[in-house]
C-alpha cells in the first residue's frame, strides 16, 4: 500500500470516532432540549369557613377535599406549587406538598379594585412568568374564583372559565407543548 493510502486510512481511522462522538454528543444535547409538555393544574382554594372574613380557613368538607387533591395528583409528578398569602390556598395544597416534600411558592395576590376580578394585571403577569420558567413540569397553581380565570388567560388557554364563588370542585388543567400549542381542559374532583 502507498503511503498517501495509509495516512488517508490513518486519518479517517482518527477522524471516524471523533464525528461519532461529536453526533453523539448533539444527539445528547438535542433530546435533553425536548423536553415534555408543561403541565399547568389549577384549582380554586376548597371550601372555606364564614370568619374571619379576611383569611378564613378551611372547613372540614375543605380538609376532604384537599385530602382528595393530593389523592389525584399525587402521582402525576407535580415538582412546583404556587398558592397566594391566603391560608386557604395553603391548607388546600398542604396534604399534596407533604406527600411530595414540595414547599410551596407564595405569590402575592395583590389586590386592585379598579382591575377586572379585583386583582392587579402585574401580580398575575408575574405569577404567569413564575409558571413558565418551570417548562416540561407538572406544576400546581392554588388560587380563586378571581384569580384563576386571568391566570387561565395569561397562559394563553381558551375559553376562559367563570369560576362561581360556590364551585370549589373545579381542576382545570392547562398543557402546552412543546410546539408552544396550549390546551385547556375541565374536570371536577
């Protein structure tokens, strides 16, 4: 064999691993960019008492329920949980958050009488920032009946729901793929 011969094989002998490792090292890098879709569960706070008016707690048909939330959702892999300074929010997410040692977020709802549902856009805008910063988890949002709607709305979900302020049961349940596509859907629990 020629020379010329030998040092091309001997270069491609050299050159042939080092594009393997190369295309391996994208083919890595590519799947850890792919990842899931982001799953967004929102539910209202549960059942609340009458007084005091400002920070109820639960009642015990809102304890069930909560108990009931960490039930569903126990297994679906939820990494995040968001809830407002409101005790209630944080007793619904409680038995979930214990279950799978998550500390929950706190959000501060803050209040805006002029804005519509009484709740200032930045707050939401932020909170939705929060959401999106978790992409390809499975997140829990613990609001309310006025919260929640514009949440809904500034992931970009349609249509956005009316929340009454006598549903406690309602788990909505925003998806956005990996294309950007979001999809709303509506369970009750």
């Amino acid at each position: 064999m020629n020379r010329k011969r030998k040092r091309a094989l001997r270069a491609l002998s050299v050159a042939i691993p080092i594009v393997a490792i190369a295309l391996a090292a994208a083919a890595g890098l590519w799947a850890q960019s792919q990842t899931p879709e982001t799953t967004i569960n929102l539910v209202r706070h549960a059942e609340k008492r009458a007084s005091p008016p400002d920070d109820p707690p639960l009642t015990e048909a809102g304890r069930a329920r909560a108990a009931e939330l960490a039930r569903l959702l126990g297994p679906l892999g939820v990494t995040t949980i968001f809830i407002s300074q409101y005790q209630r929010t944080a007793e619904t997410a409680r038995p979930l958050a214990e279950a799978l040692g998550v500390m929950p977020l706190v959000v501060a709802m803050t209040a805006d009488r002029s804005a519509p549902g009484g709740i200032a856009e930045t707050s939401i805008k932020e909170l939705v920032d929060r959401i999106l910063e978790h992409k390809g988890e499975s997140i829990l949002v613990v609001g309310h009946s006025n919260t929640l709607p514009l949440i809904i709305k500034g992931l970009g979900a349609t249509p956005v729901p009316d929340i009454p302020d006598t549903e406690y049961d309602n788990l909505f349940i925003v998806t956005i793929s990996l294309q950007g596509e979001v999809a709303l859907a509506r369970k009750k629990f």
